[in-house]
C-alpha cells in the first residue's frame, strides 16, 4: 500500500515523538560544595543531610514510634534507619548545594518558581496530640492560622565561586510558607495516600490566612498536589542581579546551579529541588512537537500541514 507524502511524514513525527525522554540527573541538590557553622546538636550537625529529596518519614525518639512529616508535625531527629533529617544552621552559619544541572527560569515552570526549598516548618493545630494512627481529619489548624517558622536567607550563582545574587527578605525566605507535605491523606481509610509531588510548587499567591481553622486534609488541598516547600523564581532576584545572570545559549534562559542558605538567627534545612516542567532538563520537548505541549499529536500535525508548501527563498530552484 503507497502513502502519501504527508502521511509518512505525519507517521515520522509520531514514531519520533515516541522516542523516552532523557532522565539523567538528579532534581535535588546533589553536591555539598562548602558549609559553615555553627550547627545545631547531633543529630542536627551533618550538612550531607540536605542533599536528596526531603525526608519522607521520621523515627520519634521520644514516642519512640514512626511518624510521616506533614503540615502539622515537621521533619527533626532521625529517619527510621537512622539518618539525620535536617541540617540546623546557628548564627552566621551557611551551606552551599549544587545540582547536576542548571536550573532555568523556566517560562514553563508552573506559576513560575524555578526552585524549591524544603525546612521544617509546620502549622500550629488547634490543641491535641499526634500520634502515627491520628485521624487527620480530626486535626484543625489555629484561628487565626500560625506558622513555627525559622527563616533562612537564599542565595544563587552560576559558579561555585560566585557572584552571589541574593533574594529580597521581603519578597521570599526559606522556612516560610509552605510546610513539607509528603502524602495525601486518604479521609475514606484514615490514613496516608499517595505521595505528593516534591517537584511541584504551591501557589505562591495562597496566604497563611488562607489556612485558618482548615482540617488538615482542607489544607493539603490547597497545595493542589505539591509537597510543599518554598518557591523561588530567579525573576524575584533584584533587577540588576538577576539580568546578571548570563543566558544558556542552548536554551535562551538565564539559570543557577548553586544554593547558598545562611541563617540569621536558626533554622533548618531539609532538602533543594528543581521545579519540573515540560521542556526542562528531564522533560525536553521531543522531536515532532511543534507547538512544545510535550506531546506529539494532531495539533502538531495541523501546524506542519498549514506551513506545508509554504516557500521563502530560492522556492524555483531544482
């Protein structure tokens, strides 16, 4: 059976689209490049503990039980086989992380935060004790909503060595809204689901109003699938910083690979993470999608046909 021009191009562009994704690297900080003290006790001393992804279960020492980090009970001490959690940072003290990538200001990057950063934060909750088995559809947060937060000032560059860019304390901190949040809790079994999407940024525009005398499970739905965290967007740098930052040729972005967080009084960190979109590092736009929505479908081929026998220069020659 022949087919026409089209039709094979057409079939070209799908088995092209097919092709996987390249999914080399890592989206967390996985590089400590330096730190300074002064940290907190054992088991708040190891900066190794903010590299990876942010803890996902914790091992309570004085319950002596297991518990999963959510918006109401933060990270701290040690993971069930033992590892420290978060890194505690005294006065003055800092630590810089580097990912395997660079991390782009990324139009695509949902609201467009680039980065995240994950303390251990929480929200206070209107009185009771938790424990692993609580039903958190039983548990409030405070009227008016109140944060235990210890902020951390964040700082980016390009190079190791810097120049460092550092971000306006009045527009974003670390340690701020939102606490990590690493399921979602299923109100039918009363107990933890699914995970939540470490990679995925909370609406920046929500407020610590928003959550006022929410249930728990209320609030998880505010973070619309995301982990939590803070967002960062490089666009939120000051002006003169941030067109500083030289421009990836390959990809017409300005970027950062390097995370420096100093504290100003105390505060932890857990973990740093690229925002995931399509077109980025891991989720490029594959061959064939001309209208880069990261799929190879028929709206590409309505593209291809409408410029198909469109001709600009030497349309004549053989």
């Amino acid at each position: 059976m022949k087919r026409s021009l089209i039709q094979s191009v057409f079939i070209l562009i799908f088995a092209v689209g097919a092709v996987a994704w390249a999914s080399d690297g890592s989206d967390f900080a996985s590089q400590l490049v330096s730190y300074r003290g002064p940290f907190g006790a054992y088991p708040y001393n190891d900066p190794n503990a903010v590299l990876g992804p942010p803890t996902r279960q914790v091992y309570d020492g004085w319950e002596q039980a297991v518990f999963t980090p959510s918006l109401v009970y933060p990270a701290w001490n040690v993971t069930p086989d033992g590892r420290p959690t978060v890194l505690t940072l005294g006065l003055g003290g800092e630590v810089v992380v580097g990912f395997d990538h660079k991390v782009a200001d990324d139009e695509n990057n949902l609201y467009g935060i680039d980065f995240i950063v994950f303390s251990n934060s929480f929200f206070q909750r209107a009185g009771g004790e938790l424990t692993p088995t609580t039903d958190m559809n039983t548990v409030t947060l405070t009227v008016p909503a109140s944060l235990n937060a210890e902020w951390l000032t964040v700082s980016v560059a390009q190079d190791p060595n810097g120049p460092w860019f550092t971000f306006p304390t009045d527009r974003a901190v670390a340690g701020d809204l939102f606490p990590t949040n690493p399921f979602a809790w299923d109100s039918d079994s009363k107990q933890w689901g699914e995970p939540l999407d470490f990679l995925r940024p909370v609406d920046p525009n929500l407020t610590l109003s928003d959550f006022s005398g929410l249930s728990v499970p209320d609030a998880i739905a505010l973070y619309d699938g995301s982990a939590g965290g803070t967002g960062f967007d490089l666009q939120w740098l000051e002006p003169d910083d941030y067109a500083a930052l030289r421009i990836d040729p390959a990809s017409g972005r300005r970027w950062i690979q390097y995370v420096k967080l100093t504290s100003e009084e105390w505060g932890e960190l857990d973990a740093v993470a690229d925002v995931a979109a399509c077109g980025d590092y891991r989720h490029p736009f594959p061959p064939g999608d001309l209208n880069h929505d990261c799929r190879v479908d028929l709206a590409d081929f309505a593209i291809l046909a409408e410029h198909w026998l469109v001709c600009t220069w030497q349309c004549n020659e053989p």
